[in-house]
C-alpha cells in the first residue's frame, strides 16, 4: 500500500533498491543529496507476452506512431508499464500536436522545482517530469503539469526526504515500531484508523515546532483517500474534482459498502440506528442507516427521494475495543444470547432486539467479516491479490497482485513484500507504476493511459458473490470438495478428470510470481472447469463479454461505481442499495425486441461527436455509438478494442440483416426468435413461443405475450450461478496479550475475532428464479444465509441462531400460510455468466426446459414427479428418493435430463436437498464430509434423521405464492402495473421469490403450462418446436 504514491515514498522494510539507510532507519538522517543517477531495473522480457490469448512482440512496437494498434500498445503496456506506458524521448511530436506547456509558476517562495520532483523524477529546473525516473501520473490535457504537493501535501522546499515529507503520527512512526507494535502495524498497512489515531495533533522531532494532523499524513501517502478528498483536499480540491466526484464517491454505495454494512442489520431484524429511516413502507424498511464513516447528502429532499434514498448515514459502531466495556462484562454471556431475540410482534419473530448485547455482537459480526471491503480503508491489504489502497487510489492506481512495483522511481523498494502469500512489518505494498488509470487511450505527449483492469475489482468481489471470477470462468470451492471427492449434491459424474483446478491457470497464479495463494486460498479451492453430466462440455464457463475482451469497467462506468456523472441529476444521492445506484441495462447495449438501443447526441473518450447509447438514467455511453447505417459498436474501455455490439431486434426479426463486418452471416437466429419473439403473429416482433396445440398446452392469456416483457436477459442467459447455500458464522472474545485483532473501523485494539466463517454448500448447479427491484423476474441465488454463535469470555458457546429479517421474513414458521421449515433470509446476487449458445466446449444459456414443464417430462417421470410434489408438498421428508434427486440435480446442468424435478426447483419451491437442523448441520444421505460444521464430527450421511430437519433453504416460496424467505432488495418502482407483482406473496414491497400465478403456471402439470413445443438444454428443437423454429 502505503508509501508507493509518488514523492511520499520512504523506505520501510528493507533498504531501498541502492542500498541506502532509509529515513527512519539507524542511520538517521542523510544529507540531501540530488541524485545523479537511477537504479537500473532490468525491463521485463516483452518479446512473445501473451495478452488475451494473443502473443504480442513487444520489440517491434513503434511507440512513435499515433496510429499503432492500441491493443499492441496495451499488452506490452501491461508486460512492462516502466517501459511502454511512458512516451518514447525519441519521438518527434507530431506537426499538428501543439509543443507541451510550460509548468505553471511555482506559488510565492517556493522553489522552481519542488524537492520531490527533483528526488523521485530527477528534474532539475522544472516541474515538468523531464527527469529519467517517476512516471508523470496525471498526465491529462490542461492538468498536465500538478505539482507533488498540489495532491500530496508535504515541504516543496525542504532538504532530503526528512524535511520533504510530512512525518508519521507518533504511534505508527519507525520501522522498529512497526516491527513490535501489530495494531500500529495494522494502522500502517490498511489505514483504517488513521484518521482516529491520538493524538490528532503531532509534532516530530525533524520537524521541529511544526504541527502535523493525521489527514495530513493520510493525504501524504495517498491524496485519494476519501477522508481526505472529503475535506476538500488531495483528489477532491478545489480545481480538481471538489465539484462532482469528490462530493459524490464518498456518499457512494461502492465506498461505504453501505448495501452490506446496512444489509446485514436488515437481515437480522434490528431496527435502523436512524430513527427517521425507519418503518418506511415504500421501501420495505429497509433503508440503510451504517457505514464505515458519517456522512450526509445536503441536497437530499424528503419530499422527491427516490426508493431507498436517505439523507444521511453514520459510522458503523465499534463495542469491541481491547479494554472497553465489553472487557469482563457478563451481560454478553453466551447462555442468554437467545433471550435478546426480539419475539414481542408475533408477525416478526426471531429478529436481534435493537441495542442489545446481540444487536452489538451482529454489527461487530458485519466490521470483522465483512468490514474491509470499502473505500474508507485500504483493506486487508496483506496477501497476493489483496493489495490495494484506499478511497479513488484504490481503482485509480493499481496495486500489483504481488504488491511489488514496476515503476521507474528509484526509491521505491523493488522487492516488498518478500512473500506475496503473506506480508511482514515493517512491509508495505506497492502500486505498480505512479500511472494513474482511467478509459484506454493515447494521450498528446505520447503516454498510453491504460483502462482500470480486472484486476482492480477481483479483490474485493470476492465475497459472497464472487463476481469476477464468475466472469472469467472460475468457481471458488471455498472447502476443497471437488479435490476431496465430497462436491454436493453430486460428485461430477465421472470423477477421473472432469474437473480442472487452476494450478496453471497463470491469472491466479502467475509462474513468474510463485504464489501459493490468491486472496488467501490455494488452486484447489478455484475450479476451471467441472462436468457434472460427462458429457464434455464445462459447466462453469466465462461470461461472453469476457471472452469478446471487455473488462468490468465495460459495463460499469462513472454513473455506476461514483455514484453521479455529469448532468446527472441523480448524482450524489445516498442509496441503500447497490442495485438502486446501478444504472447499466443488457438493453441499454443491445435494445429490445421492438426496439434499437436508444441513442443521443454525446462526445466520445476520442473526442468524436457521435450518437451514444444511454444508460437507463439517460447518462450517454461514451464509447458505445451507433453509426450511420445503424449498427452499434463498443470500444472497450479496458483494451480501447472495437467491437460489434448485436442488437436483440436483428436476431429475433428476420430482416435479412447482416454482421458489418462478416457480410455472409446473417443475425437473425431462429432459436432467438422463438425465445424471446412476440407470439403477435406479426414478422416485425419474431416468432415467439408457440405451441402446437396451445389449449392443451394451457396456453391462455397470452396475446401478444414475449418473455422479455416480463423477464430480464438474465434469467435465461446467466449459465450457471455462485450457490452458497448454508453460511456458518462465529466470533469468539479473546483477550490473551499475545493476541492481537484489531478494528477495521476504527483500527483500534479488539477483543473479538472471528473464529469462523463456513460456507456449507457451494455448487454451480441448481438454478432459482425470482423477481428482482426492477420487478422482472431474473435468476438468483440463495445467498447469505446465516448461523450465528458467540463464544464468550467464559469459553462457552452460545447456541446457533438464526434470524428473520426486520420484516419478518426467513426463520417464521407455520405463520400466515408459511412453511414450517423456514427457508432464512437471503440477498439476492446478479449473476456474471452471460452464455449466448450451447457448444461442444461449454454450456450455454438456460434454455425452456430449465423453467417449463413438457410433454416428455411428464411421460418420463410424471409419477415420480406426483409422488414428490405430494410427499415434499406436505414435508414428509421421509418419503423423498433422495438418489433420484441427486440423479435430477446433482448430475444434471441445465436439466439435460429433461427432468420435471429440476424445474420445481427453478421456481424456488425447493429440492429437498438443502435441509438443515437446528445447529446448521445439513440434513441428508448424500453427503459422506465429516468435516460439515456443527455435525460433531460426523459426516451428514452417517447421521441422516429427517426428525432433526429445522430448515428447507431453498424452499423459498409455497404453492400458492407465499414466501419463506426475503430479500434485503425493495421494489424500485412498485407503481408500475407492466412489472411482476408479488402481490399473492407477503412483502409484496420487496424483492424475492416469484408470485403465485407463476409458481403453478411453470410447475404444477394439474393448472400450470405443459409445453409441446420446446428448445432442450442441447439447444436443439422438441416436440413441434421445428415447425416454428426455421
């Protein structure tokens, strides 16, 4: 992390790169001495580097031409950012180009070169970054030329690193310190306390008389840290970007992590600590009310907010300090844990009683589990792939996965951390190169501005979700279950080979590195590829847009990850979720059945006027344009490649459209047609899905009907799905003095840590729709469903708790037509697994036998099917078969089998498989690990006693529409009558599994539809699908 961002860069660890004592070290203070020369690192072997999937020479790169391919430039940017990020000396400007501008002049008695552009660049007369050594950061027209201190704050005139730099707070100051201290360590490394350290007013001995504050420090090694962009300095100063996203990424969902610090309180059923935010019922009370800091909205109205808009947040609270009052006090003894449930509304039982001893203990649960992934911090910030820093640096400035840097500042240590896998005081991380990222381009001057990677979201959306590996094809198998052959609720169907770790999967874990671990776990826990049904493709494949070459940043620009963009009226508002703040739409890109993606008037990343597409806030996509002839191309942000965006109408119309750049290949597609056509009867929508004889079908009420109407491309594009379903977790009082846990808010000394955090059941298999705050129905996952225990001061264990959420949803059993077997709370995820068809190497979308029941279902299994939709329908778990199961299930992606099973699943009325009893040990004759929490040792099967079944986990929604479970997600827009209601369901504000109508029209053979006409999960055509599909 730390002091890697330009001039403030002092030594720590080991010496610098040539073998000076360091400024805090024993050698004291050395004379100024401008450095003459630079340490020569050995530039990185460019000549056959392979960057997706394509080996670039960068020896034969001509950086001297405008016009080169900057895909070429990006990899070899990439391979050597010292090298070929930086202009070429020995390129002529062009003729048009006008000559660089001359450095503003210095302010009143400073000198004419600052001392930290002499020290780290090598510039000697001016501030204009001339010198041999650090790489210009903020090289953009107009802001070319800032000064060190403009952003970093310290002594432009001082002598030698010492009287440069602004010294450290006393209690993380010198390496020795560092060394012996853990919590002044913590402090160092992650930043989280800095802003709180005491006292907040210093002096230090080489600085004489002169006062330092923390933010003073806290701007000196990183000028993009929110506390300090806040206060209108570093990043946020006035003339830079005071106005518009130094006011709107503090208050942002993505720097407060407010969807899962406020989430969390909602899904256990504690009041909102706003009085005003709570019992709002347009937003389900759900409103946010925490974050790791204050902050506040002044431009927020009550009387126009939008769903799950607040005026203001405050800081997530911390109980758990070393010598507090939590320290010997026996009213947070483990035993009476239970009795602060709060069970006085009959309606919500089961919910944490607010500002209890347990209330304490959930949010102090939330700051140790989940309490490091936001922008107020820089994080763990202490093993491969987990180096970053804090507030804009954090995405602005790329931390190597290493942590190492690559930049051409000669003092910074070249070799921290010694050990990717785990980082050592007095170490500190690094970012790769002082170049600051943004959108791909080449910038006058000659330096090549590359897009903010992957690589600078993998770190922290790694969680519950695990959305970026999902992107790139990897599943995380947190407990090892496929190497260990316990993979549930099936092993792949041919054990030998039909799974892949990503040992060599040189993303994760690089041969040049030699890392063991990314994000602390090992290859085996990452899995490539797995083949559950044999029949040789992976069932767990890349998102397309992955594979086409688009980064995250693609999809998720300005408007989304800052919280405003220009002219956006919504910007800046403080909302609860992080669905609520995201404004990209797949139709956005691609359009509609009826309709072409909408367009305006917009100025691209290039500079070009051109007709952008808009987000579904109105904001234009900059690089996404239509051109004359109507076709719409994307120019990656990430890699600036230029790509051929279809659009929905051309594939499902049959308008003898074209590929632009492949004339032979027409778009339109048969099979999407019927998908996703309007059966209208009309050429101009498709041809949608027909049935040969649509009164036995039951096809009724369905004039002009397309699945898109109702449906997010999601629910049938998304291949596969992150499923974690069963989530044990434990913090345990530990005042040992040899211990140490420190805050990850206030980085103060604790008493807690976390003793576990389990995730029982991780498969790609099963397949859930619900309906989403946008009111479609869309896929989801069964996520965060949690076990709570508390071991306290005593050594004992309280017993496992399980909660309903502040709306009563989750553990509320045989109350108003719920199930006796709750199925808990969960929080919806997108998934990120976008397939566009099935081929011999991978699966593809969920075509209709994943979500409809057939005619061949029914003639297959149809009395298999009537005995579990009575036996399962009335919890007579005795009489489930569960190898059928597993056979419907386990062994079957995409419902290959064609099996009416998996379809009950799909609907959320539930499996069987996923039971539980009251400690959250599962409940089955499947699963032979013996390493499952809370089973005492013993694996599941050996202990199978469907008397001890407490919760159905993925039995989220009864016959008739009543839900078992919630979401933490309120409706975004409940007036709308063209959305998915769920007005048969309790809740009906918020989010969650599927309504009645539609539970019994896809899974019921009595009521429901029974498709004769069908597309399987090979793609191919059935029953009389072929006379439609042509």
């Amino acid at each position: 992390m730390a002091l890697s961002l330009g001039c403030s860069e002092e030594v720590a660890g080991t010496p610098p790169a040539n073998g000076d004592q360091g400024p805090m070290g024993d050698g004291g203070a050395p004379d100024f001495q401008m450095p003459d020369s630079f340490v020569e690192i050995a530039p990185r072997d460019c000549n056959a580097y392979d960057f997706q999937g394509t080996s670039f020479n960068c020896s034969l790169l001509d950086r001297c031409d405008p016009n080169a391919d900057l895909l070429y430039r990006l990899a070899c940017c990439d391979c050597d950012p010292a090298v070929y990020c930086n202009p070429d000396p020995s390129c002529q400007p062009p003729e048009d180009e006008p000559p660089p501008p001359d450095p503003p002049p210095p302010p009143p008695n400073e000198p004419a070169v600052e001392s930290c552009m002499m020290c780290h660049n090598g510039a000697r007369e001016r501030n204009d970054y001339s010198g041999q050594g650090m790489s210009n950061p903020h090289p953009f027209p107009g802001a070319e030329l800032i000064r060190c201190t403009q952003c970093h704050g310290g002594d432009a005139a001082g002598q030698g690193p010492i009287g440069s730099h602004v010294p450290a707070p006393p209690s993380i100051r010198g390496d020795q310190l560092l060394i012996q201290d853990p919590i002044a360590y913590f402090n160092r490394l992650t930043l989280a306390g800095i802003d709180k350290l005491e006292p907040a007013v210093y002096t230090a001995p080489e600085t004489g008389d002169r006062q330092w504050t923390n933010l003073d420090y806290l701007q000196f090694v990183n000028p993009g840290d929110l506390r300090v962009v806040a206060e209108g300095r570093g990043c946020g100063a006035d003339g830079c970007h005071f106005n518009q996203h130094g006011q709107w990424v503090p208050r942002s969902v993505l720097a407060g992590s407010i969807g899962i610090f406020s989430g969390n309180r909602f899904a256990g059923g504690a009041d909102n600590r706003i009085a005003e935010n709570r019992g709002r019922n347009k937003d389900g009370d759900s409103l946010a009310d925490v974050a790791p800091r204050a902050f506040d909205n002044p431009a927020y109205s009550e009387n126009n907010r939008a769903v799950g808009e607040v005026g203001r947040i405050v800081e997530q609270r911390e109980v758990a300090d070393f010598n507090g009052t939590m320290r010997d006090n026996a009213v947070y003894d483990a035993n009476n844990l239970a009795n602060f449930l709060d069970n006085t509304d009959p309606s919500r039982p089961n919910r944490i009683r607010y500002n209890s001893p347990l209330d304490e203990l959930w949010d102090e649960m939330t700051s140790i589990t989940c309490g490091d992934c936001h922008l107020y911090s820089a994080g763990a910030n202490n093993r491969y792939a987990d180096f970053r820093s804090s507030g804009c640096t954090a995405c602005h400035m790329q931390y190597s996965l290493d942590g190492r840097s690559r930049s051409t500042d000669r003092n910074v240590n070249k070799f921290e951390p010694a050990n990717p896998d785990a980082i050592a005081a007095p170490e500190r991380p690094h970012i790769e190169a002082h170049q600051i990222r943004n959108v791909a381009k080449i910038l006058p001057g000659g330096y090549f501005l590359r897009g903010i990677s992957d690589e600078a979201c993998v770190g922290c959306h790694q969680g519950s979700n695990r959305t970026v590996l999902q992107y790139w094809g990897i599943r995380l198998d947190q407990n090892a279950d496929l190497t260990n052959g316990f993979q549930y609720p099936a092993n792949p169907a041919d054990n030998n080979g039909t799974f892949v770790d990503t040992q060599n999967d040189q993303r994760l874990y690089p041969a040049a590195v030699n890392n063991n671990t990314f994000n602390g776990r090992n290859f085996t826990q990452y899995i490539l590829e797995e083949d559950y049904d044999a029949d040789g493709r992976d069932d767990t494949p890349p998102d397309v847009h992955y594979e086409a070459g688009m980064g995250c940043i693609d999809c998720h620009g300005s408007r989304d990850l800052h919280g405003g963009t220009a002219d956006d009226p919504t910007s800046g508002k403080i909302q609860s979720r992080q669905d609520q703040a995201t404004a990209i739409r797949c139709e956005n890109c691609h359009g509609t059945v009826e309709n072409y993606a909408q367009t305006k008037d917009c100025v691209t990343y290039q500079g070009q006027p051109a007709r952008c597409a808009v987000d579904r806030l109105g904001n234009p996509l900059r690089h996404v344009t239509m051109d004359p002839a109507g076709n719409v191309w994307l120019v990656s942000r990430l890699s600036t490649q230029r790509l051929y965006v279809p659009q929905t109408r051309d594939t499902v119309v049959n308008n003898n459209k074209t590929h632009p750049l492949q004339p032979n290949r027409f778009l339109y597609n048969p099979k999407a047609s019927y998908a996703m056509g309007r059966a209208d009867g009309s050429p101009q929508t498709g041809t949608g899905p027909q049935q040969a004889d649509p009164i036995a079908a039951r096809v009724r009420n369905r004039v002009n009907f397309s699945h898109l109407d109702r449906m997010d491309c999601a629910s049938c594009h998304a291949s596969w799905t992150n499923n974690c379903i069963g989530c044990h977790l434990k913090n345990q009082y530990d005042v040992n003095p040899a211990n140490y846990f420190a805050s990850n808010i206030t980085g103060k000394r604790t008493l807690l840590f976390q003793a576990n955090a389990d995730f029982v059941y991780q498969t790609p298999i099963p397949m859930y729709l619900g309906v989403n705050s946008h009111g479609k129905l869309t896929q989801i996952s069964p996520a965060e469903k949690f076990f709570y225990r508390y071991q306290d001061l005593n050594g004992n264990e309280s017993a496992v708790l399980a909660f309903s959420d502040r709306l009563g949803e989750g553990n509320n059993p045989n109350n108003a037509g719920r199930n006796a077997f709750p199925a808990m709370q969960m929080n919806q995820m997108a998934p990120h697994s976008i397939r566009g068809a099935v081929n011999g190497e991978y699966e593809g979308p969920r075509y209709c036998v994943s979500c409809h029941l057939n005619t061949d279902q029914l003639n297959n299994f149809g009395d298999e099917y009537a005995d579990f939709l009575d036996d399962y329908g009335n919890n007579n778990f005795n009489n489930l078969d569960f190898n059928l199961l597993q056979a419907h299930i386990g062994f079957n992606p995409g419902n290959q089998l064609n099996s009416p099973f998996f379809v009950h699943m799909a609907t959320g009325r539930g499996t069987g498989l996923f039971l539980f009893d009251q400690n959250g040990c599962p409940v089955n004759p499947l699963d032979e690990n013996p390493n499952r929490q809370n089973c005492g040792g013993n694996a599941p099967a050996d202990i199978f006693n469907v008397n001890n079944v407490v919760y159905d986990l993925d039995r989220f929604v009864e016959f008739n529409g009543i839900n078992n479970s919630g979401s933490t997600h309120p409706m975004q827009d409940p007036g709308n009558p063209n959305l998915v209601r769920r007005i048969n369901g309790t809740n009906a504000e918020m989010a969650g599994p599927m309504p009645g109508d539609m539970v019994q029209l896809l899974s019921d053979p009595n009521v429901g539809l029974v498709l004769d006409s069908w597309i399987d999960a090979d793609g191919n055509a059935q029953g009389g699908a072929a006379n439609f599909i042509q």
